[in-house]
C-alpha cells in the first residue's frame, strides 16, 4: 500500500512546531512528510522588529529550514503556494508545479491589513516578512545618504504608525538602535525625531493604566513624539496626513496597525470566516476530515462570536494538537479537540525594557525585558532544543543574508 502523503503549507510558528511534532509521533515508514515554504529560512515572526532595526544579526531572526528539520523524515521544499484544489487534493506552485497530498496543514499566516488607507499600500513600511522589515533597515541607511545632501529633515523623521504590541516594539528597537546608526553614518543624532501615532486615546489600550504609563513614559524619556486619539488617513512618499489637517512630512512610515489573515486562501475554495480559514474543534477545515489549518489564516471560533487572535501563542499551542490529530486521523483513532490556554503577553522596548501581563502578574521593565528573553528561548528549545539556544546566542552566522522571495 501507497504511504500517507502529508502536506504542510507555510514553515512559520504553526507549521515549523507541526512539522517537528510529526517528526516524533509517526514511526519509521509510517507516512511521507512534505513541508513547503516560499523561503528556505524560517524567520522569527515576533522579532522582526529587531530586523527593521538591525539590532540582530539575520540569521539570530531567520534560521535555516534545512538545518532545523530531520532530512530523513521531512522533505522540504522550497516553493510558493498559488492555489489548492481541495477536489481533486492537488497544491499549485508559482511556476507550474502540482504536488498531491492526502493529508494537509495549511498555515500561511497573515498579510498586513491597511483598511484602505489611501497610499499605505504603496507607500508605507510592512513588518510582516523578513524581507519586508529589512526593506526599513535599508530605508533608513537611504534616508540618511540623502539627508547629507540635501539636509531635509523629512528624511530624519521616522514614524510608527499603531500604539499597540507590534508598534511599540518597533519603536523600542529604534530606540536602542538610532544613536549607532547615526554614528556609524554620521549622522547628527538630535536631528533624529521618531513619531508615534496612534489612533486610539493611549498605545496599548487593551493594557492595564499602570502599563500603558510606563510605556508613555518610556517614550517620554527618549524624546519619542506621540501622537494619539489622530487617524491617520493618507500615506505620500513624502507625508502621512492625520485628521485634522495635520500633516507630518516623512519618508518612511512604519505601519503596524494591524493584520489579517492571508489572503491566498480565498482562493482555495474553502469556508471562511473574516477572509480566514474556518476550523471545527479539531483544527480540520470545516466539513473536511483531510485538511487541517492553524496560526494567523486559520478562524477558530472560541465561542459563538468570537474567535482566537492572530498570535504566535495560539498558532503554537494549536501545531502539536494538529499534529496529534493528523497522526490519529491516519491511524483511523480519536481526535482532540483543541483547547486554548492564554499564558499572558510580553511586549519589548529595546533589549532592557518591556511591559507584559502574566495572569494578573504586571511586568515592565529590565524584569519584563527578562522574561520576554525566556519566551523567545523558550521557543527555540521547543524548535531545537538547547543546541539551538546556544547556537542561536553565540555561534550564529554574521553575514547578511541573500533573500529574493517577498
Ligand atoms: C513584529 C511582530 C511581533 C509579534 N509579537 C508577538 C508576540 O509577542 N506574541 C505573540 O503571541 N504573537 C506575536 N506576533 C504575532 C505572531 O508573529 C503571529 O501570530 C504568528 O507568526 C502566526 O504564525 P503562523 O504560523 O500562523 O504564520 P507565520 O509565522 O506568519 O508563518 C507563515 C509562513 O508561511 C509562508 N508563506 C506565506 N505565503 C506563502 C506561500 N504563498 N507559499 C509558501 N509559503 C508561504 C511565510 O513565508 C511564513 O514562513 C507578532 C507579530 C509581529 C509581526
């Protein structure tokens, strides 16, 4: 008999913990392992940030997938995803191929949502792939080259769009990182103005007072304008115009307002819910015994209204259920459904700051900043174990790395 032949769509957190996890739990033999992702690097999603920065070096935020996967029980492809047919359980590559499978995960994360924001699109600054958030690196070197020739402070002036967790990691990293930068490119550091904007009446809204305080004050204290309670409602080359009348003259805004699901999978024929993949208790795609989806394009209905958020913490806590229930769909036993467990969220500024709820536990500070370093490594033991912990802090490659896909 012809073995299973799983599929996995995206090697992000969701896909990368599954195909790990299936490493483990299907016997010699048992099925073939396909995982397939537009890069050969699996990029830290939640550290991009320090990528917009160049706080890290590329390969501390992009890992090689080769070398993180067992080459003897996975094989892995190199491909962008164009379209699925369910029917007749084929995938469609970028340049004409098929693969069949008879089991797939589909976890192709999300997309930055602009929500029609005249000139976003075209003209702001994405921290969505690695390849996105070093187009901002490269932005600012730019700006800087062109500010020493025409000495237009628009060029100096760098603005984060969205106060909430993406936003404000942003800005930290462009705390700690701006006074080298400047130096390295001489460039007068008190010319340098970084402007927060964001729409609702403080950043991090959804946080306790205390937490949104501190983060102010942060702010406050390395001379970063915030902006708040002003949609933003246009995006040039050349300026982002809020309500009011207020226009900011930059050439580079940073959007961080927002995400939704990849919009690929509305071409997948499959049932959705707000542009995302409809999932049952298991992770199977509505209806569908075969096809699973977890992380950021996945809806899983944590109730009748509402559904999971778009975190790391969920596509991480779903991908070892997913793979639990693959293995059990292929033995023909009991499936689990899946159960979410919020742990509690950490947001860094820099490398010796951060604010996070734990339970009813408030972080910030150099404490937070510790504890956002223990769920980073947290997450690289569970990828690698503690080779890869080590490797990741000490023996890691420090040359830039060659990215062409988007
Ligand atoms: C700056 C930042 C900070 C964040 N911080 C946190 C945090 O502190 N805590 C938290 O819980 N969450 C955080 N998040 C959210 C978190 O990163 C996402 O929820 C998480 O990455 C979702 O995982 P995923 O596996 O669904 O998708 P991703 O991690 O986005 O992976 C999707 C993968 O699919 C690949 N792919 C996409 N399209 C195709 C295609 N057509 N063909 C082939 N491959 C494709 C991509 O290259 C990628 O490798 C943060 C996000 C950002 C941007």
């Amino acid at each position: 008999m012809n073995k299973p032949k799983i599929v996995i769509l995206g090697a992000g957190y969701g896909g990368m913990i599954t195909c790990k996890r299936l490493e483990k739990l299907l016997k010699a033999g048992e099925a073939d392992v396909t995982l397939i992702n537009k890069h050969d690097y699996h990029y830290l999603t939640t550290q991009l940030h320090k990528v917009g920065a160049a706080t890290a070096a590329d390969r501390q935020i992009a890992l090689s997938i080769p070398e993180l996967i067992d080459s003897q029980k996975t094989h892995f492809l190199k491909a962008e995803v164009s379209s699925v047919d369910t029917n007749k359980q084929e995938i469609h590559l970028h340049g004409g191929d098929l693969i069949t499978y008879d089991y797939l995960l589909i976890a192709l994360g999300f997309e930055i949502e602009t929500y029609g924001i005249p000139g976003i699109k075209e003209n702001a600054f994405e921290i969505r792939s690695f390849k996105s958030s070093k187009a901002i690196y490269h932005q600012i070197i730019k700006q800087f080259n062109l500010y020493k020739e025409d000495q237009d402070p628009s060029r100096l002036t760098f603005v984060v769009a969205g106060g909430g967790f993406t936003g404000i990691e942003m800005v930290g990293e462009l705390v700690d990182a701006m006074p080298k930068l400047c130096k390295e490119h001489d460039i007068p550091f008190e010319k340098v103005k970084i402007i927060a904007i964001e729409g609702a009446p403080s950043v991090i809204p959804f946080f306790p007072e205390p937490l949104i305080q501190y983060t102010t004050e942060f702010f406050q204290k390395h001379n970063i304008e915030l902006i708040t309670s002003k949609k933003i409602l246009a995006c040039t080359p050349e300026k982002i115009s809020l309500e009011d009348g207020v226009d900011i003259p930059t050439r580079t805004v940073i959007w961080s307002c927002g995400v939704k699901g990849n919009t690929i999978v509305e071409r997948f024929g499959l049932p959705l819910q707000k542009g995302k993949i409809l999932v049952d208790p298991f992770l199977r795609v509505k209806n569908m015994k075969n096809v699973f989806s977890i992380g950021d394009c996945s809806c899983f209905m944590k109730n009748e209204k509402d559904s999971l958020p778009p975190t790391a913490q969920v596509a991480l806590q779903q991908a070892p259920v997913c793979a639990k229930n693959i293995v059990a769909t292929i033995r023909g036993e009991e499936l689990k459904p899946f159960e979410y467990h919020h742990k509690g969220s950490v947001a860094s500024l820099g490398t010796k700051a951060a604010v996070g709820l734990v339970g009813s536990l408030r972080l910030s500070g150099l404490f937070g900043a510790f504890m956002k370093q223990v769920i980073e490594a947290r997450y690289l033991f569970n990828l690698g174990g503690i080779p890869l912990i080590i490797k990741q802090h000490f023996h890691v490659k420090r040359e830039p790395l060659k990215v062409s896909a988007k």
